[in-house]
C-alpha cells in the first residue's frame, strides 16, 4: 500500500510554511507536476510561482505532486497504488487537470513515469472521458515542445501569469463535461498561446528531415505565439512556501528580472524571454521585507539591474541576508560583493564559459582575462573560501588548444588568487565545473552540431590531466552521454517522443538502439540553413534571419551588441510584436 508515500508527505508538509490547503467542492482540481523530487520542485521558484498564481482564486484547487523518493518509486512500480497529490493525497487521476511544470529536458522520461504511476495513458490518443485533461508548461514548453506533444493534450506557450486569468477563464466558461476533443479545439482557438498538439501534423521531407508543421483546421494558428507578462501582469514572483527541506533551506527566493540582455548566442534565456524585464528596486525590497531573514534574488543577471545597488543596500538595512542567482564578472558591483560578504557567506561563482579570448568572442560573452581575474581577486579580498568557475566545452568553433587555454587560464587564476591572498590567510579553494556545449532552439547556435561523444571524453582527460595536479583545484564535468541525450530531447520532433517512452520501459541505451530512427539524426547534425526545425511551431517573435546571421558572425569570431531596448530597436524583431502591447 501506499502507507509509506503518505507518511514522507505528511512530514514534508509539517515543516513547511504558507501551503494553501483547499476544499474541493465545486472547483477546479489542478494536479500540478514537477518531474523531479521534492528538494529540486520546492526549490524552483517558476513552479512555486504557478502554484501560487492558480490557488489566488477561490474557485480553484491547485495541489503539488512530485517524482517519488527512490524508496517511494519501488512501490509505485510493484503496482501497490496509484500516484497520489500532496496537499490531499487524492490520487492524480481524479483530478480535472494533472499540468506538469518541466525545466529540463532530462526529466522528460519522469513525466511519463508520472503518467504511468498516475493510470493515466501515456499518450493523449488513448484516453477517454474518465481521466484528467494533461498539459504541461515550463520553459521547455516555449523552447521546443515537440518532443513530448504526443503526451500532451494541450501546451502552455509562454508565461503562468497570462494564462492565470486567461485559462481559467476558459475553465469557468466551458465546463469539462463537453466532449473531450470539443472542448479541446474551442480552448486552441479560444485562448492565445495555448498549444494542442492532436490538432497539427508533422510532415516530412524524403531526407527525413521535417518540412512543416501545420494545423488541422484554417481556424487555428499557423504558428504559436508565446504569452509573456508584460506591464500589469508582469508581478514579482516569489516563493510561496518555505522548508528546511530544500536545496535552499529556508530562504525566500524572488524574481528580481526576466530575460537577459547580454546576448551570449548559447543561452536560450537570453532570447525567449525577450525584452528584458526589471521589477522596481523598492518593489522588490517591499515584496522581501517580514517574510524572511535570508532572501536569494533570482535572475539572468543579477548585477544587471537598474536598483542593484538600492536593494542590496536595503536589504542589508533591514539585516536580511542576500544570495544571488547568477553573476557576472563585468557585473560585479561594490554592492554585490559587499551583500555576500555581510550575508556570511563563504563561496562565489562566475562563468568565463571559455578559456581563450577567441572563443569567448564567438559566443557573444564579452568579458576578458583581466576582467575575469579582477572578479576572482574581489571574491578573494571579501574572503570567500570556495570559488567556482563555470566552462563548457564543444562550443561551435573550439579546438582542442581552446581547451587548453582553460587549463592555462585556470593556473593563472590560482596564482593571482595566492597572490592577492599573501598576509591575509587562506586563499581558498577552486572549484572548475565543465558541462558539455548543448545547442539550443532559439539561439544562434541552434543549426550547431552537438560535438561527438569521444571528442568530448578526450576534451574532458586533457581537463583533468591539466588541473589534476593544482593545488586547491577541484575539477567536476558531467558526462557527454547524458549531454547526448539532452541534445536529443532539445533538438528533436515527435518521432523522438517514441524513444523517450521506449527509454521509459528499457531505458536510453536500448531505447536508442532499437529505435527505427538513428538519435544522431538530430544531435550530430549540423542543421541546413532554410532547414524548418520541429520548434517552429512556436513565435517568440525573434526573427530567423537574425539568429543567421548572429550564428555566422560566431563562426568569424566577431561579437555583436547585445539585446538593445531603445524604443525603436528592430533589430531581432521581438520588440516590433511586445513593445506596441501585442501577443
């Protein structure tokens, strides 16, 4: 029985603070999934953020459920019951939505581990009148959701603060006793941004490469636009619930901007969540004050914003404790380090990304050498005892004596660490962490080639060989067959989708092995200039062309400036569509 599941939720729920319980009658039951354990679902502030937006109507139930602890798992797997919620612990199919709330592309088999435990069928063909209505949302839902559409019976496109009013409004509107695909085709063509995946067909090119992707009838979107939170609906998104029992114990984290204006062509956050957002200074200050001691600011770049200096100040004032998302060497103002420092704490992290100044100007980063090491020497000087420097390798362009150059920069680092360090103590400990380049839809880097497995493994020997013997360097990387696998998941269409369910029952190696499709067919290949990728079922609103071109400038190692918010901009074309107000 499911004894031992209820009592692992009964004491998470003991310990935490603001949980919304509800009664049912008469509502909309939301089942909301994150496909992850509960340490990493409470600690991510896009689904605390949903979770609070769909319980401030009273007319709405909205309840957490989460991938199972290890011990959990085996007994939904021995078949013992079915997956249950959280806040009642009623089983997910009896609710009128399960919507999963998905950031990585990895935890896409644990969605569908969801489905099974749940007594859901997996695929949206294959379920009737009797079970809940499955969608999901997320950043992955507007990067590329292709590869789970065939789960899927609807999408979220965009962000949870538009469609809190603009779904519901639907729910109350078209009750869920319509016909199931009827109320489906009314929600596609009735609400902007959301995606129904049965109504729209792939087709294919005789190369198997994709050739479109269109809608079934002429009343629905060619392509979908993604919603984004702009002016009214743009509210500071903070955590709802705290606990001890996360990878941020006790801390209330809270959404200071959205997107980046930087432009470093890998990073997707930099593109789809175009224009760059900021909350006021003081807003941000009020939303933290009598709700914590310890408060992390949540951003792409931190140090960007326009009040940085205001709220840490404030902040500070108030004997709040400060912790920050994301930092940048070229943005690491006297406030910021002097937060860390009066926040206790002990270890710093920025992200050179490359080793070699060539590299770093293919991919748009814009930082030097000197302007690395006069952060690291500042984190030294405010007695930070752990720095950690954040690489990857495989990038578009990188050989191998750009792999070197980390090593070679890594060194030097270390020495001016020593040296700034001399008459003051311990200069700490560094801490190298190497992830493997993924391309991602919507950047310039989105026609790249994922680089080859082997060739990763050896960038990944020279590393550690190179680092092994430096004192007080510790070196970590993740490994290329996983990042293999992500690119797979980020870069495929529906056929994909088949892999990711055969992967659930015998998992990746054999999935892969035995698929009737090569997986190298959408990581290893460098995509065709005019080539329609299986995301272009989505509009962020960024023109193609630009991120061509953006894409050939990384190859000749030339930068670019980076995302301009001047009222007459046109340059990517997202400000042509968001700043006249539309969607």
């Amino acid at each position: 029985m499911l004894w031992k599941l209820k009592q692992t939720q009964l004491e998470w729920l003991k310990h935490e603070r603001g949980t919304v319980k509800k009664d049912w009658g008469g509502k909309i039951t939301v089942a909301l999934a994150f496909p992850n354990r509960y340490h990493l679902g409470m600690s991510n502030l896009g689904y605390q953020t949903v979770y609070g937006l769909f319980n401030v109507p009273d007319d709405v139930v909205c309840e957490r459920v989460f991938f199972p602890e290890p011990e959990d798992e085996k007994i939904l797997e021995n078949d013992q019951g079915p997956l249950i919620s959280l806040e009642s612990q009623k089983p997910v199919r009896d609710f009128d939505f399960l919507i999963f709330s998905v950031p990585f592309e990895n935890d896409y088999t644990n969605v569908l581990k969801i489905l099974k435990w749940a007594k859901i069928p997996l695929r949206s063909k294959e379920r009737t009148a009797e079970h809940p209505l499955v969608a999901m949302g997320g950043v992955t839902a507007f990067l590329n959701p292709q590869v789970l559409a065939p789960f899927m019976d609807f999408v979220f496109v965009g962000e949870a603060e538009v469609f809190q009013k603009t779904f519901l409004d639907y729910c109350r509107s078209q009750p869920r006793g319509k016909n199931r695909r009827e109320w489906l085709l009314e929600l596609a063509r009735s609400v902007k941004g959301i995606y129904v995946p049965q109504f729209y067909r792939e087709e294919y090119n005789s190369d198997g490469t994709l050739r479109t992707v269109e809608p079934e009838f002429k009343d629905l979107p060619e392509r979908i636009p993604v919603q984004k939170a702009l002016s009214d609906s743009f509210t500071i998104a903070r955590s709802v619930i705290t606990t001890p029992k996360t990878e941020f114990s006790d801390v209330t984290l809270v959404e200071i901007g959205r997107g980046c204006g930087r432009g470093c062509r890998f990073c997707a956050a930099g593109y789809i969540y175009r224009p760059p957002r900021f909350h006021p200074g003081d807003s941000v200050v009020s939303s933290v004050l009598g709700r914590s001691s310890r408060c992390g600011l949540i951003s792409a770049a931190v140090g960007d914003h326009p009040d940085i200096d205001l709220i840490c100040s404030a902040l500070a004032g108030e004997n709040i404790q400060v912790s920050f998302s994301s930092l940048r060497a070229d943005g690491l103002r006297e406030s910021i380090v002097k937060a860390l420092q009066t926040g206790d704490h002990h270890s710093a992290a920025i992200a050179p990304e490359a080793g070699s100044e060539k590299l770093r100007r293919s991919v748009n980063k814009k930082i030097n050498e000197e302007t690395i090491i006069n952060a690291v020497e500042s984190f030294v000087r405010a007695q930070m005892r752990s720095i950690k420097l954040y690489f990857m390798i495989g990038l578009p362009t990188e050989t191998r004596e750009d792999v070197e150059d980390i090593v070679r920069l890594v060194k030097k680092i270390r020495h001016e660490m020593m040296k700034t360090a001399r008459g003051k103590g311990n200069a700490g400990n560094l801490v190298v962490n190497v992830n493997c380049f993924v391309p991602k839809p919507f950047t310039p880097f989105q026609w790249a080639s994922f680089e080859r497995v082997e060739e990763l493994k050896e960038r990944i020997k020279i590393l550690r060989k190179g680092l092994g013997k430096v004192p007080n360097v510790r070196f970590h990387s993740d490994m290329p067959k996983w990042a293999y696998v992500q690119a797979l998941l980020a870069r495929g269409d529906s056929r994909v989708g088949d892999i990711v369910a055969a992967a659930v029952e015998s998992g990746w190696q054999r999935a892969m092995k035995q698929s009737q499709w090569n997986p190298d067919f959408w990581v290893y290949r460098e995509r065709g200039e005019r080539e329609f990728f299986p995301w272009e079922i989505i509009d962020h609103g960024i023109r193609k062309e630009f991120l061509r071109s953006e894409y050939e400038r990384a190859l000749q190692g030339i930068e670019s400036p980076g995302c301009n918010e001047r009222p007459s901009c046109k340059i990517c074309g997202v400000c042509n569509r968001y700043r006249q107000g539309g969607q």
